[in-house]
C-alpha cells in the first residue's frame, strides 16, 4: 500500500493561502519542508506548482494535478485526477501531499500521516485547510517556537499518525 503524507502550513484559523501566494515567509518551515520531502514524490495542483518561484522542486519528483488532459509541464509528472496521481506516486517512499486547499481536502481521508506547521494567530485568506478532526489522530511529535525577531508569531511544528 502506497504511504501518503499531507504536509502543510496553517494560520489558527485554518487559513494556508491568499491569491495563490503563502500568507508568511517562515524560512526555518521551508528548510524543515525541503529536509522532509527531499528524495520523495510531491503531489500538488496546478495553482500550486505555478506558485512555486522557479518551477518542479529540484530532487523530488513534481506530480501535477491538472484537469486539462493535454497540458504537459516539463520536469513533472502529469496527473489528471486524484486516483491517476495515486497511481502515478511512488510504491517505495513517502508521498507528499503539498497543496493546494482542494487537493488537501480530496487527500486528507487518504492520508496516514499530517506534518503540520501551526502558526498561533489568524490570517485573512481565500484558501483554508479542511478541519482537522484530532480525535482520529495521535501526536507522534510536537514542538513549540516562540515568536522572535525573525518571525513575529508563536508556531508549533506538529506531527500526527492517523489511528
């Protein structure tokens, strides 16, 4: 069975994105986002390899889910539907799940595993994370960093295994 991980970045109200763009900059969350997916297969939608600042992420094979069946993006794998990215993952390492809110919610009942990044305060946004419902998952790992000069907010790295 094919192992499929969300990775992600939520405000406390649940808010990852608006206008197709990351609500913060939190350099130490993309180093831990880089160290965790290098070496897997990353599976995300179209807005979101096209917000990414300089195409498919290097040493990680790119799944893109688009609905357009003849839409080609050099260096990724094309998908044109969950199950056809599901087929198209990896059989031997973790597969993760990067964005954007609608391919989250399509993978959130597949997933065994969540690593997420909770920032302590609310954003405004067009893109939200689908609710959690903790009582289906256990803390494997939780790490708390206090707001600093760097970065203005409280946040808690968290990792969760589904029961």
């Amino acid at each position: 069975m094919k192992n499929f991980s969300i990775i992600v970045a939520i405000a406390e109200n649940n808010a990852i994105g608006k206008d197709n763009q990351l609500l913060w900059h939190l350099s130490e969350d993309l180093k831990r986002f880089k160290k965790l997916t290098t070496d897997h297969c990353i599976v995300m939608g179209k807005k979101t390899f096209l917000s990414l600042p300089k195409g498919p992420l290097p040493n990680r094979t790119n799944i893109v889910i688009t609905d357009d069946a003849t839409e080609k993006i050099d260096g990724c794998v094309m998908a044109y539907s969950i199950e056809d990215a599901i087929s198209k993952s990896s059989n031997d390492f973790e597969n993760f799940i990067i964005g954007g809110g609608s391919i989250y919610s399509q993978f959130l009942p597949l997933v065994n595993k969540l690593y997420l990044t909770i920032v302590h305060h609310p954003f405004d946004a067009d893109t939200f994370f689908p609710e959690i419902n903790f009582s289906e998952w256990t803390t494997v790992s939780s790490e708390k960093i206090d707001k600093n000069d760097v970065f203005p907010f409280d946040y808690t790295y968290l990792i969760l295994k589904k029961y």
